[in-house]
C-alpha cells in the first residue's frame, strides 16, 4: 500500500523540490508552447502584438493544463477519501473540483480570444502541467488537504505571475478574469486550512 511521507521535514523538502522543479518545467513548457503560432485558418482579431498574443497564450494553455491536473487530482481525492471526516471532505472536494473545473473553458477561450491556440489532448495536458499528478494506491486525509492545499497555493502563484504578464501588454481583460480565479483559489485554500488545522500544516 503505497503511502504519502509521514515526516513533515520529508515532506517539506519534497514540497521544495517539487516547487522548483515545476518552477523550471513550466517555463520551458510556456517557451515551448510559445513557438506553435495559429495557422492562417485559426487567426483571431486581437489588439495585441504577436508577441504578446504569444507570451499570454502559452501562459494561459500552462495555466488551462495545471487546472485540469489540480481537476483530476480534486476529483480523485474526491472518489478516494475514507475516514471519520467522509462526508466533510468529500463534500468539499466535490465542490473544490467543480469551481475548478468552470476556470478551463474561459482560460482556454480567453487563450483562442488574444489571438492564440491552447490544448488539443490529455497528452499536451501531460507535457504542459506543473502540478504533480498523485497516483498512490492510498492517501491520508491530511495529507490530501495537504497536497491540495500546497497546489492552490501553487496554482495562485502561477495566476499571479501570468497577471504580471498581462499587466506588461494592457491586457486589462485577462487580467480581470485572473483576479477572480486567483480570489477563487486564495477561498479554496482558506477551507483547506481551516479543514486540516491540527493537523502539522502551517498557515504559510
Ligand atoms: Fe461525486
């Protein structure tokens, strides 16, 4: 029966790598995703530069591909959780996952509406997402809201980084629609932090 770590200096140490190697594969994955430019048939109006539509759109298909891996692994956690507290924590998986999910079809859109493409299949999920997928046989509660909870907040600094983006090219828009997910995220990590205190995760 596989296990998560039990130690929390373990833990904290592969949450660290983790972070920097999803740091370090997603900007090779949103360079890379920069170089597939629409073909004639797929061009859309935009008033930004071809740079910017490049730089934005990659950004937000990387950001369309961690949602839908953080979807998968919510779900799963979902499907998955056993113990005293089933009902709590499969309740507010089922509703994490569902607020995850409405984020993919406006950052994939919003991706086609600057002028760019996004995802084409679970394997272009496969090579793009940052977040780790968990495939283990079985999972502690606490640690689930423990991964989950560090993924948000992953997540949401990924969000805050294509903002940045944004902001450089006046895309007001994107912006916008970024800020809510990023409340929307900030909200889910607040749950998973009130649902595991006592449990060993810090508030930072
Ligand atoms: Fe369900």
């Amino acid at each position: 029966m596989a296990k998560a770590p039990s130690s929390r200096k373990s833990t904290k140490a592969k949450s660290t790598r983790t972070k920097d190697a999803a740091r370090t594969k997603g900007a090779a994955n949103i360079v890379a995703e920069r170089k597939s430019r629409p073909l004639p048939q797929l061009e859309t109006p935009t008033f930004l530069s071809p740079q910017a539509t490049e730089e934005i759109a990659a950004a937000l298909t990387t950001l369309l591909a961690d949602s839908l891996a953080l979807y998968l692994k919510t779900k799963n956690f979902h499907w998955h959780v056993s113990g005293p507290h089933f009902r709590d924590y499969h309740r507010m998986f089922d509703e994490q996952a569902a607020e995850v999910f409405a984020m993919t079809d406006p950052l994939a859109e919003r991706a086609r509406k600057v002028g760019g493409t996004t995802l084409r299949s679970i394997g272009h999920i496969g090579r793009l997402q940052r977040l780790a997928d968990n495939d283990a046989s079985y999972v502690e509660p606490t640690d689930m809201l423990a991964e989950l909870l560090d993924d948000n907040r992953q997540l949401a600094a990924f969000m805050r980084q294509t903002h940045d983006l944004c902001d450089d090219h006046d895309d007001v828009a994107t912006e916008s629609l970024l800020e809510e997910f990023i409340d929307q995220a900030e909200e889910r990590i607040w749950f998973l932090f009130e649902a595991s205190r006592g449990a060993r995760i810090s508030g930072r």
